[in-house]
C-alpha cells in the first residue's frame, strides 16, 4: 500500500512542476522587470494638435494624485507616421530638441491617468526657460508644500499643495550666481527631518547648498574637478535614514556620499549618467541612467544588487528618465526628457520583492486646512 501511495505522489509531484512549464509563454525578454506597463497612461493633457514635450519630473504624493512636470507643448506634424505611439519620441527626434509652447507645464493626474488639475497660472513662471526641471514634497512636512526647480531660470519654487499661493522662491530669474542669493540652474532638493535642506546646483554651478527650514542659507561645498568633493553637473541628491547625504556626479560617472555639513565620506564610481536617484525606506539606492537606460538597485555600500530597462520608444522601453517617483501601493513612475513621456508601471501579480523599486519614505499625514 505504502508502494502505492509513494508513486502517486511521485506521479503528482512530477505533475505539478511540468505544468508551469508546459503553460509558459515562449519568448519573451522581461523588458520591464518586475513591472507590467501600464498602457494608454495618462489621458491627453495637451490642446488639439499638440502633444507634451520633454517630461521633466514626476512626483507620486499618493497613488491617486500624481505630479507630472512638462517642458511645455510641442506642435504635431500635419502628417504622423505610422509607427506614432503618442510620444514625441517615437517620432524618431529627442523632446528636447525642438522649442516648446510653456503651457500645461504642471499637471496633476489620478490613478487612472485623469486630469485633476493644471497650474496654467503658474506657466508664466517658466517663460524664457526650457520648463520646470523636477518637483518634489518633503516627507517631513505636514502641509505638504510642492517644490519645483527651474534649471534654465536659476530658480526654486515652493507652491502650497493646491497650487494657489507661491510661498517662496530662490534665486532670482534669468539670472546665474555661485552666491548666497543666486543659484546656476538648480537641479533637484532633499530634506533632513527638521527642515533643513539641501539643493544640488548644478549645470553650470558645481556644488551643493545648504538652507535651514526657512530658505536661509547656511553653506556651500564643491567646486569644478574630479576629486573628492568636486563636481561635474551634480544633477540629483537624496538623504539616508542617517543623515548622509548621495550626490549624483553626472558628468563625473560617480555618486558621492557627504556627510550634513560637506564632509566627504565615499564615492561610487562607474555609474555611467546617473540623471535621479531615490532611497526608499528599506534603504537601498535606485538609479535611473540616462544613457544605459536602465534602473539600478545598490545597497549603501555602493554595490550593485540588480538592474532592469531597455532603449526604445515603445511602451515601457525608456529614453531618458529624468526623475521617476514610486507610489505607496508599489506603482513606478518614470518621466522621460527625451521620449517625451511619463509611464506608469505596476507591480506584476507575485513580482519578487526584492526587485521592485521601493517607496520612499512615507509622507507625513496632510494638516487639514
């Protein structure tokens, strides 16, 4: 009996590990990771004949209200070619290159890609530039204050979350400076928990600059080179859970760690065009490079765990990601300067964990206005 039994379970155990096989789809690259794209995301924010041009920034403040930052509108050819997917992309030309129309340069979407609003009175902020660079909330702030940067117009800005009042802005437009008062086309911003934060600066300038809660300025390190604590286009800049600071060294191939007050602590050398990065709560290091194309996950040790993405214009290839934001439920947002686009991923039904891109830190519970 005990014969029996035993070759039944063999019989069934062979069963069950040659289904799965015998079900699996053929072929296939795992283009986008751990991620299923999501498609025809989002609706068509631009006016008849346009479409969004280089995308800037992306912010996820909740799964159902996300920030997405367009360097304006682009004038669509009479005529589009059949390969045409709704990217300026895959027109076969970069969204940088030709002159953008400033309007709709903020837009809020939900869940389903719907427009909720468009701070159109906030375009005639951007004029003369090339749009807004990146936008950003502090996880520490309660009410939730919506900061963008203006590379082009040597300016931040920090708008109340309902986009009515512009409460404060840095640097004074058109106008560069390595002072206390200017900045040369700022690139991204990041907090410690009181407040205190930090702007990368930038494309022109080369250092990072310290400000307490109330947009004082404190200090300043960095200065053109390749040494430690030298800049080439520190474009992006995010803060551990114990207050040390990973400053992307574009144009230097590295990422630099510091400690609050500019003290050099490491460098990650060999990450080709690092364009944003984000540490999420479990405190590991993401990257979005700009020229591989690729997300890549390393501890804060510097060490490459695993990476995902490809070139392209289809959906969920990328070409550019300039920033890229994760939502509390798992969803990726990736913001494309030169597709022309931002996309959403979502998790795959039982995507390893470990290879998904984590939230950052949560957002403080909104103050009720």
């Amino acid at each position: 009996m005990r014969i029996h039994v035993l070759a039944f379970a063999v019989v069934f155990g062979l069963g069950l590990l040659s289904a799965p096989a015998l079900s699996q789809q053929k072929g296939g690259e795992e283009e986008t990771g751990p991620y299923d794209v999501v498609a025809n995301w989002p609706e068509k924010s631009a006016r008849p004949g346009y479409i969004q041009g280089s995308q800037g920034g992306v912010f996820a403040e909740s799964p159902n209200r996300i920030f997405l930052l367009s360097r304006g509108e682009l004038k669509l050819p009479d005529k589009l070619p059949d390969n045409f997917n709704g990217s300026w992309g895959s027109l076969g030309e970069q969204a940088t290159r030709p002159k953008p129309e400033l309007r709709n340069c903020i837009v809020i979407v939900d869940a389903g890609g719907k427009v909720l609003e468009s701070w159109t009175q906030h375009d005639h902020l951007f004029q003369g530039g090339r749009g807004p660079h990146k936008v950003k909330i502090s996880p520490y702030d309660p009410e939730r204050h919506v900061w963008v940067m203006d590379d082009m117009r040597h300016q931040i800005f920090k708008f109340t979350n309902d986009g009515k009042s512009l409460v404060l802005t840095l640097g004074e437009a058109g106008v560069a400076g390595n002072d206390d008062k200017h900045f040369a086309r700022p690139t991204d911003i990041a907090w410690l928990p009181d407040g205190t934060f930090f702007v990368s600066d930038g494309y022109t300038n080369t250092r990072v600059v310290k400000f307490d809660k109330n947009g004082k300025y404190l200090m300043t390190w960095g200065t053109p080179g390749t040494g430690p604590g030298q800049f080439n286009l520190p474009h992006a800049i995010d803060i551990d859970r114990n207050r040390r600071l990973y400053v992307v060294d574009r144009s230097n191939s590295r990422i630099q760690v510091f400690d609050e007050n500019g003290k050099f602590l490491d460098q990650w050398p060999n990450i080709r065009s690092a364009y944003h990065i984000l540490i999420s709560a479990d405190q590991h290091l993401w990257v979005a490079d700009g020229v591989t194309n690729k997300f890549l996950k390393y501890d804060l040790e510097g060490k490459l765990l695993y990476s995902w993405g490809t070139y392209g214009t289809f959906p969920g290839a990328f070409w550019g990601v300039h920033q890229f934001s994760v939502d509390s439920e798992g969803n990726l947002y990736a913001a494309e300067t030169f597709g022309g686009r931002t996309q959403k991923y979502r998790p795959k039904p039982g995507a390893d964990r470990a290879k998904l891109i984590g939230p950052p830190a949560p957002l403080m519970p909104k103050t009720a206005r």
